[in-house]
C-alpha cells in the first residue's frame, strides 16, 4: 500500500499549486485508498485509479478554489 500512497501524493504534488505537508497529506491518502480498498472488498488497491483517486483527493483535501 505504501507504494500507492507514493504514486498518489506524487500525481497530488503535480497538479497542486501549494505547499503540502507530507505526513498530513499521506494520513488522508491512506484514509481515502483504505476505505476504497475496502469498499471494493479487494486485497489491493487498481492502478488504474491512482490518477482519479489523486484529483479526487486534491479537490475535496487541498484546492482552495473549490466550489463546494
């Protein structure tokens, strides 16, 4: 798990305009792909999501802009 939590806070870093502080970034990465995993009732967390899931977190956790 430890190397999807890398490849997501380094797509979050891409597209961030700020600063983030590692650790707190990482505790809601792991949050958000645990309880994915667990959703998906799965041992490991697709590939294929590491991009969405780094929007996903970025919008709801970092952007300030956001509209919600």
């Amino acid at each position: 798990m430890t190397e999807i939590i890398d490849k997501v806070y380094e797509k979050i870093k891409i597209i961030s305009d700020i600063n983030l502080n590692e650790v707190k970034a990482k505790l809601i990465i792991e949050s958000v792909i645990q309880d994915c995993v667990n959703y998906m009732n799965r041992e490991n967390f697709p590939e294929e999501l590491v991009l969405p899931t780094a929007v996903y977190i970025h919008k709801y956790n970092f952007d300030k802009n956001r509209n919600i």
